[in-house]
C-alpha cells in the first residue's frame, strides 16, 4: 500500500523523542475566490488573525504561520486535542475560510511532545501577546503518479535515508499526513536554508531519485519558540 511510506516517516521521526498525537493543516488558496476590493480584503485578514489568535487561545490551535511562495499553500496550522472534523468546525469559522479565501485541508499527524507550550506561555506573559517570529525550512513530499503500491526494498532504504535526515541534528519535526493522496509527509527545519534541504533530498532520497516523491522548500514564518522542549 502506498501508506507503507508514511509509516515508515512515521518510524523514524519517533526515535529519541516524545510523540503527540496532532492534525495538521494547510491553508490554500481557493482558486474560485472572487475578487474583492483592498479594503475588504483587510478586513478579512484582521479577522483571519484574530480567529488565530482565539483558537490559539482555547487551547486547540499550538502552532500556525504563513508561508513562503507556493502553488497554493498560503500557511501551516497545527492543532491539538481535537479531531480532524473537529479542526474543520473550528476553522470554517475563520473568515478568510467563511469568506472562501483560503480552503483548509486537515490530517492526522504525529509530532514531537510539546509543540507551542513554551509559546502559550509566553504569549500569556507578553504585555501585548505577541512573541518572536521566526524563518524555519521546511520541505513538503508531493507524491507523484509514478509513485507504486508496493515500495518493496526501497521502503528500507527510505527509512535509512531518514535516519540519516534526522541524525543531523536539524530537523525538528518530522512526520507524515496519514490519510493523504497528495501529500507524502512534511519536515520543519531549525535554519532557513531551503535549498540545502532540497537538495539533499534529491540527491539522498531513494524515492525522490526514482521520481516517485517531490520535494517542495518553502519558508514557514512561525513563533521562535514552537518546537522548544516544554
């Protein structure tokens, strides 16, 4: 089955580290958004950020930022204790989501422990509840028509090539979108240099060698502290 490659991302980011349970979230472009005017548009970004800001306050929502230029994928939201569904629900009351802006896609992911317990906190303590952005790398796994059922002996040297990934010291999150036709998996980097990450993929990546996965760097804006140990 092709879902054999996600549970090996799966494996291997688990080594040395705590693991949660977490959805995890892209917000797209919609393509059939009407045009509006710049106002409007400011506006439904002001409430964008506030839904952000709430959610993050109930305690569902543990990370979220935009990122670089791509396709379509505008940002990452990354949600804890509820259920995809229920990420859905919560979000469809975001108005850049209400208003057809942006489109969500959600999915079960497993990360490591902790993710944003350092920025609630800190948010709770900021006068202004605001703390500091950061640039981090990160690499989304496109799957490809040409991707088969049955990884074989390749699922191995996959799972040696994360090992190695992850024996780097850089990565910070590593996992795949269990459920997803599109996407393989996603890695969060500690730097900002995208295409050094790529190109390792490329020129390590079994699966990417033999064209069945497509890594794409982007660069995901997102609080300093997300992925610092609680």
């Amino acid at each position: 089955m092709r879902y054999i490659l996600g549970l090996a991302l799966m494996t291997v980011c688990c080594f040395g580290q705590s693991q949660t349970e977490y959805v995890f979230g892209f917000l797209r472009a919609n393509p059939k958004a009407e045009k509006l005017e710049r106002e409007r548009v400011m506006e439904i970004q002001k409430g964008h950020i506030a839904h952000l800001g709430k959610m993050a306050r109930d305690g569902i929502l543990v990370a979220a930022g935009p990122l670089g230029t791509s396709t379509d994928l505008r940002g990452i939201v990354i949600f804890k204790g509820v259920t995809a569904e229920q990420a859905r629900v919560a979000a469809a009351e975001d108005p850049a989501v209400a208003n057809g802006r942006l489109v969500l896609d959600v999915w079960p992911w497993t990360g490591p422990a902790g993710i944003g317990e350092r920025v609630a906190k800190a948010m709770k303590e900021s006068p202004n509840g605001q703390v500091p952005m950061v640039k981090r790398a990160f690499v989304v796994y496109w799957r490809t028509p040409e991707m088969p059922e049955s990884l074989g002996e390749v699922a191995a040297e996959h799972g040696e090539f994360l090992r190695k990934l992850r024996a780097g010291g850089d990565v910070l999150a590593l996992g795949a979108l269990r459920g997803s036709k599109e996407f393989l998996g996603v890695a969060v980097y500690r730097g900002e240099d995208v295409e050094e990450k790529v190109r390792f993929c490329r020129e390590e990546d079994p699966l990417v060698k033999r064209g069945w996965v497509k890594p794409e760097g982007l660069v995901w804006w997102v609080a300093e502290e997300t992925f610092a140990a609680p």
